[in-house]
C-alpha cells in the first residue's frame, strides 16, 4: 500500500531537462497572460455566463440549476476569491517544478502516485471533455454569424446528437423525430464543432512558438470586440432589469459559480506551458497571477452590463452577449460581438488543446501511459502523437455531445485538483521545508486551507449528475492504473 503514495523527487522532476523527452522553452510571462486570457475569455463569459444568470431547467421541466440573475457579479467575485487562493498555490509550485503536466505533475511531488494518477486521469475531464463544450459553442457561434450572411445550414449538421436529446426546447428535442434517419437513428451531428476542433489540432502540430502568436492575434481581436459590447450595452442598461437582484438568493449565486467556474479553468493551463516556458520561476507566476486578475475585472464588468441591458431570464440562449444587443436593438453589432465569439472561443480550444497533450506526455513519461503518447517531434520539439489523438478524439465527441453537461464535468474534475494543489503546497512545506521557493504563497497555513475549502464548496453547488458520473471516471481511471500504470511505473522499476 505505501508504493501507492511513492513521491516522485522533485530532483527527479528536473532531470528530464535536457532530454529527448524534454519540451523547449520559447514562452515569456507576456506568453502566459495571454495564454491565461485566450482560456479564460472564452465560453464562460460568451456561453456559460447566460445559463448561470437564467438558471437551467431540464427536458421534463425540472429545476436542474437555479437562476443568479442579476447576482451573478457576486459569483464571479466568489470564484476571482476562490480561484486566488487556488493560484497562488498553483504559482508557489510551478516555479518550483517548471514541468509539463501541471497537477500532475505537483501530485507526483508532493502526495505520491496514487494521487498523481488520479489528478491526471481528473485532468481529462477539464481539458478533453472540456473542449467539447467549448468546440459546441463556437459551433453555435458560428451558425448565428453565418445568418448574418443570410445563409443557413441544416439545422441537423448543426445539432448533435445529445444536445437534442437534453434540450428543454420542444422545437430542439423534436429534431429527435424529424431529422433526416441513419440505419434507424436520427442524424444529427455538430459539424461545425468538429471542423475548428480539427483545425486547431492542425495549428497546434506546428509547434508551440507559432500556437502562443495565433493566440496572441486572436486575444487582442476578442479585447477589442469586448470593448465593443461594454461601449454598446452600457448605453443601453436600463435600471429595472436589476430587480430582483438576487431571485433565488445565494443557491442562484452559489449554483452560478459552479457552472462559470469552468471559464476560469486557464490559469491551470498556464501550468502545462511550464516546461516550455523561458526563466519559469520569476515568469510562471506572473502569467497565473497576472492573467486571474484581469480575467476576473472582466468578468465582472460584462456580468453588470449584460444583466442590466435585459431581463436575465432572456439569457438562457447558446449566445447570451449576442441575445442580448439583438433584443436591444444592436443588430449590428451583434453580428460583430459573433464574429468576436468564434475568435474568441477558437483561442479557448487552442489553449485547452495545447494543455491536454502535455498531461498525457507527463504521465507517459513516467511510465503510467504507453511510451507512444511520450514521443516529440524532432523538430518542433512537442508531444505530436497526444496532441494528434487528442484533436480527434474531441472532435469525434463535439459531432454528438451537449455543452450543459460537459461543463459541469470539467468543473467538478477542475475543482478537484486544484484542491489537492492547494493540499500539496502544505505537504510540501512539512516533507521539504528547506527547498528553494522562488514564490512562496503568503500566509500558507491559512490560504492553502481556505483554498481547499473553497473549492469543494463550489463543487457541492454542482448537480447530482455532475457528481455521479465524477464516481465512475474515477472508478474507470484506478481500473486502467491498477491494469497498467502500476506495473510499469519508472518510479517504481529504479
């Protein structure tokens, strides 16, 4: 039972550098706000912000998730609180470990093995299985601006599968029925999801000095449409819209913040760049903490704004920001604000799929995942071989999925490391209080805990599904542990 919670040495760690397994460090603290920002300013606040205030009900017209209304500034603040104290965690051991993998990776240092698998199987859930919510609202995204241009796709190569099946709305569910039929079953599937999912999976195989200036150009284009709407919607706020302030008091804000915790899930991200980050301890920080802070000043501002300019329970639509400047007569710039959105969200998918391929890389390398998803490139110096079954796999998923419950599994799977990051930092102080700290989180015996606490606090807002189907990946992963990564752990065969 203790060779479960072996601790790989953090010496051991650092030894990859330098290697034929090793990743090459390109990215600047500039890089990593910017990754921050194209990860965060995503579908949380073009997407989830409008399930959060409107609240979500299910086919059979029950309460799945209570609306915050015009609150929900208040769970964004609650998440900036939570997600701070997660971060400097997270700082404190990214500059210490500046390697592939993230919570992995820290897991591996600090709680053992058994822990480490768990973190990056749970990893999984907030990348892969993220992006397919991510790659679904941009494909929403996609159709309103194609019907700016007066063209209209089938509404079956627009509609997956699950998304029909789940949806509250009769003229959505009843695509079940009248959409064209395939060996029996209804055909519908998320084309344009799969299609920017394949094509980030293209950019991403060109190497990360060229992904980090795509998302650069495309950070800046999302900035400016932001402006854009704060300019357009502030002149429209109408006061009234304010009331009630809170309809379902603080479970409508609680219940918020679990769902749009999926928005501030990039500072994680900004984790996996580690190993091809330039001077990782003074930067690495600066781009987790740097990029939290701004993310979350711009949550806040939309949040005011959107739910001033309509009733909130106009919000619970695919495109709430666009929803919005239509009803208030912002045609225009609704079309603009869903040309921004489809930049805006392909940055999440560049981002989110560029961390997931690091995490399989890290586990391979320590033997926990066959060799093969440990192979770089030569010349790019990258993890292809993850980062090419990664796309396809998500994109296969974006054909059929729903966005609604692929997010509450990211959060869930989310919330779950960065506690045990925050439950890391404090093992680390009691197992190797000497070792150099480049960034040391301030007051630890009392942040790290409320960290913890936090975290699974907003996890107890999620739905029971969320937390069920959370069970058996679990249960799926230590099966897959005890078959193959046990047996041919490196730690365990030196």
């Amino acid at each position: 039972m203790a060779n479960l919670f072996a601790r790989k040495p953090i010496a051991e760690l650092l030894a990859d550098e330098g290697t034929s397994q090793s990743l090459k460090r390109v990215l600047g603290a500039g890089d990593l706000i910017m990754l921050a920002i194209g990860a965060v300013i995503g579908a949380g606040i073009f997407g989830a912000i409008g399930t959060a205030a409107a609240g979500q009900i299910g086919p059979n017209g029950e309460v799945i998730r209570y609306a915050a209304g015009p609150a929900l500034i208040l769970s964004f603040v609650l998440l900036g609180g939570a997600c701070a104290l997660a971060g400097l965690c997270y700082a404190e051991l990214a500059a210490m470990i500046p390697q592939a993998g993230s919570a992995y990776a820290y897991s591996y240092a600090t709680l053992g093995e058994i822990v480490a698998w768990i973190i990056g199987w749970d990893l999984i859930l907030e990348y892969a299985v993220g992006n397919v919510a991510v790659a679904i609202s941009w494909g929403d995204y996609f159709t309103t601006l194609l019907r700016g241009f007066g063209l209209e796709l089938p509404v079956y190569l627009t509609t997956g599968y699950r998304t029909a099946l789940l949806s509250a709305t009769p003229a959505v569910h009843d695509l079940l029925n009248s959409a064209p039929r395939v060996l029996g079953f209804p055909f519908l599937i998320n084309l344009p999801a799969f299609a920017i999912v394949m094509a980030i999976t293209w950019l991403l195989l060109r190497g990360a000095r060229e992904s980090a200036r795509a998302n650069t150009i495309m950070v800046t284009i999302k900035l400016l449409v932001l402006g854009l709407f704060m300019i357009a919607g502030f002149t429209a706020i109408n006061p009234a819209n304010y009331t009630p302030f809170a309809p379902n008091g603080f479970t409508g804000i609680h219940q918020g913040a679990a769902i749009v915790f999926f928005a501030y899930i990039g500072f994680d991200a900004i984790s996996t760049a580690a190993e091809e980050t330039s001077n990782p301890q003074r930067n690495l920080p600066i781009g987790i903490l740097g990029g939290l802070a701004i993310c979350t000043i711009i949550y806040v501002v939309v949040g005011i704004i959107i739910t001033g300019m309509v009733p909130y329970k106009e919000l619970g639509v695919a495109d709430p920001l666009a929803r919005a400047l239509e009803l208030t007569g912002f045609t225009n710039v609704a079309w603009i604000v869903a040309l921004g959105a489809i930049v805006s969200m392909a940055t999440v998918l560049l981002v989110f799929q560029y961390g997931q391929p690091r995490i399989f890389f890290a586990m391979a390398r320590d033997g926990l995942l066959p060799q093969w998803a440990a192979r770089v490139d030569p010349k790019t110096r990258i993890p292809y071989t993850t980062t090419l079954v990664t796309g396809v796999v998500v994109a296969v998923a974006s054909l059929v999925g729903d966005a609604a419950e692929t997010y509450d599994l990211t959060n869930i799977g989310t919330l779950f490391a960065f506690a045990l990051v925050c439950a890391g930092v404090l093992v680390l102080r009691v197992k190797e209080p000497a070792r150099p700290r480049p960034f040391k989180v301030p007051f630890v015996w009392g942040v790290a805990p409320a960290g913890v606490l936090a975290c699974l606090y907003i996890m107890y807002g999620l739905p029971p599904q969320a937390w069920s189907r959370f069970g058996w990946w679990l249960v799926i992963g230590l099966i897959i542990y005890g078959l193959y990564g046990y047996p041919n752990s490196r730690l365990r065969a030196v």
